[in-house]
C-alpha cells in the first residue's frame, strides 16, 4: 500500500483528514510562506503555497503521495494574513463583522512527480 503523507503539522487540518478513515502520516513542510514575489492573486497564491508544501515533503519520500493544503481567506480582493497578535484579530473580526469574504481552500496531490490541483471556494 502506498503510503499518504499530509505535508502539515496544522492540528485542524489533520482532524479534518482523520475523518475519512484512512491511514496517514503528517510531516511540516517548513517552508516560508512570505517570499519575495509571491503571487498578489489569492487563488494563485493557495496554489503555490499548497504545491511548495507537498514538494518539500515529496522530496524526502519518493513513492509517497504527499498532500499540501492551503487555505486563505479574502476581503474585496485583499489577502487576510493570519493575524500576528489578539489586537490584530480583534480589528480583523470587526472589520469583517457582517460582511461577505471568501475562504480558499486549496490542495496539492503529489506522486511520482505527477500533480493534480484542487481548489474550493467558501463565501462567509
């Protein structure tokens, strides 16, 4: 059997896969999220963020299927970076208070240097 590995260490993320009922290993990709030119679109950026994990964990483990995940969420447009301290989450739940934004998620399937993409989108 081959086996899965979740490129992540998220505690959220591995609840989430440990509903489907399949065996898994998860291992962090470690890898910076904030680079230099880094896409401004948000469904471009989970999709870079999300094949960068799953090939940093590919790269140790040849015939793994390894699964990066990413998920963002934006507001007209803006990426909503995960906030640094509670006062930046405080102004961030006002500013969205009763307001319309979208959540992306977005995964990364990796094997054998075959990829595969998918992507859904959640409006609040």
């Amino acid at each position: 059997m081959t086996n899965i590995i979740l490129a992540t260490s998220s505690p959220y993320r591995i609840e989430m896969f440990n509903t489907l009922g399949i065996p898994f290993s998860t291992e962090s990709s470690n890898i910076n999220e904030q680079f230099a030119n880094r896409p401004k679109n948000p469904e471009e950026l989970a999709k870079v963020l999300a094949k960068l994990k799953a090939e940093a964990v590919a790269k140790k483990h040849n015939n793994a299927i390894v699964i990066g995940i990413d998920s963002l969420g934006y507001y007209n447009n803006h990426i909503l970076e995960k906030p640094r301290t509670l006062q930046n989450a405080f102004q961030r739940l006002k500013m969205l208070s009763g307001k319309d934004f979208t959540h992306r998620s977005t995964y990364h399937k990796h094997k054998n240097q075959k990829t595969r993409y998918k992507s859904c989108n959640y409006k609040s």
